[in-house]
C-alpha cells in the first residue's frame, strides 16, 4: 500500500519515508475504495497528546529509521544525498520543535488525482473528526506546505493557520522558496456529522 500511496503523491519513491512515518505514526487509518477495490483515498490519523517526552522521541526514532533507509538506498539511489537528508532533517525538526498542543493530528492525507472534487477528502476528514471527538480530543492540527499540498483544502473545511515557517524540504524538493504552514482546527465547537 505504502508504495500505491507514494506513487501517487510523486513519482520517485522518496516520499516512500514520509509515507512509512505517517503510518508508524497513526492510531487511526482509513481507506477509501471503488466497488473494484481499487484505493482511491488514504487518511492516516492521531489521537494521541504529541507534547510529551515519549511522543516526541518516538517520533524522531521513526525519522532516524527513515533517514537510515534512505542513506541505505532502500528507497532507491537519490542525488546529493546529504543536501537531501539535511533539508528533510531540518523539516522534520522544526515541525517538532513547533509543535502545538494539539491532541489529534492529521498525519497524511491523499486522494487519487482522478478523483478528486467529489467530496472525497471531506469525508476521510469528517470521519477523522469524528473518530478525534469520540476519543476526547479538543484542537486537531495538520501540516501543508505551499507548493506542493492542496492547503486550500483546510482551509475550506475550517482549519485555520497556527503557524508559517521557512520549510527545507519542500523548497528542496520543488526548487522553490517554500514555506511549511500550520493548521489547527478547534474541535470543541464542531459537532459530529
Ligand atoms: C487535499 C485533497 C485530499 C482533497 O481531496 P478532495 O477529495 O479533492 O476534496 P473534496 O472534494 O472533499 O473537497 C472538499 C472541499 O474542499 C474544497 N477544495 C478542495 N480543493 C480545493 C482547492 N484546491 N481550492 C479551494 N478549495 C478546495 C472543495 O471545494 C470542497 O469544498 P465544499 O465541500 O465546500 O464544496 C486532495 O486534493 C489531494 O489528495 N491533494 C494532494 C495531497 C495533499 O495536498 N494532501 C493534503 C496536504 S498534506
């Protein structure tokens, strides 16, 4: 599965790591699928309070094991690997060191291109939101950058911005100055649908 989704966000494989933290990093996955069982959406999602020690280390324990795997070559061979494994690094950092204090967190998200526009990522998000409300949950936070993520996306749904900062590997990976943006979207004033 984890390589159908990476495809899909980008053709190399190295959004393969992005992919396998998102999903070490998850108490909560669904998936959705045409008649043929063809995947055409994908959310992986937290519910666990983040601003602990623990949390935090084991976070950066399933970002040194990506970053491990991708010096190995186990996503396939990469160009300028330290430039690379310094700006993912730096991401990485910065989206925990600013942290907010959020007891849910979208962790990846993704819709089929083909299939997009029809509601699809509403649901998985509405279904998300209503998995965080059961479990107690107040704020729910999400991470986009500017380029590359749909962050018009949260938007729309209610998110609002938390936090702006200078983001390595998307201006890494898409050769343009980019930034990471923050989303929080405030669950004690949403209902369940
Ligand atoms: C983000 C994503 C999952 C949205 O999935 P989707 O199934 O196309 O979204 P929906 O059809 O459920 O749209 C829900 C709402 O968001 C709005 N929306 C979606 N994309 C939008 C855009 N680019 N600009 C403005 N609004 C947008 C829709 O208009 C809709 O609003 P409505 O319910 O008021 O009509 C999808 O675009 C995607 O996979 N993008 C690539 C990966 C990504 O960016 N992931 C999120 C960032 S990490």
């Amino acid at each position: 599965m984890k390589e159908h989704i990476a495809q899909e966000l980008d053709k190399t494989r190295i959004m393969e790591p992005y992919v396998e933290i998102a999903a070490a990093w998850s108490n909560w996955t669904d998936i959705a699928c045409l008649d043929s069982g063809e995947m055409i959406g994908v959310i992986f999602g937290d519910t666990r309070a983040k601003d602990s020690r623990g949390a935090g280390r084991r976070l950066m324990a399933s970002e040194i094991r990506a970053c491990a795997k991708i010096v190995l070559g186990r996503y396939g061979k990469v160009k300028r690997l330290p430039t690379l494994l310094w700006n993912f690094m730096m991401t990485e950092m910065k989206l925990l060191i600013n942290r907010p204090e959020t007891d849910a967190e979208i962790m990846l998200l993704l819709v089929d291109s083909r299939q997009r526009g029809k509601g699809i990522g509403r649901t998985l998000v509405d279904r998300f939101v209503n998995n965080a409300l059961e479990a107690g949950s107040k704020r729910m936070s999400v991470y986009a950058d500017d380029l590359a993520s749909n962050w018009h996306f949260y938007e729309s749904y209610g998110f609002k911005r938390a936090g702006l900062f200078f983001d390595n590997w998307s201006t890494y990976y898409n050769g343009e100055r980019s930034m990471g943006i923050r989303f929080i979207l405030d669950l004690d004033r949403r209902q369940r649908t």
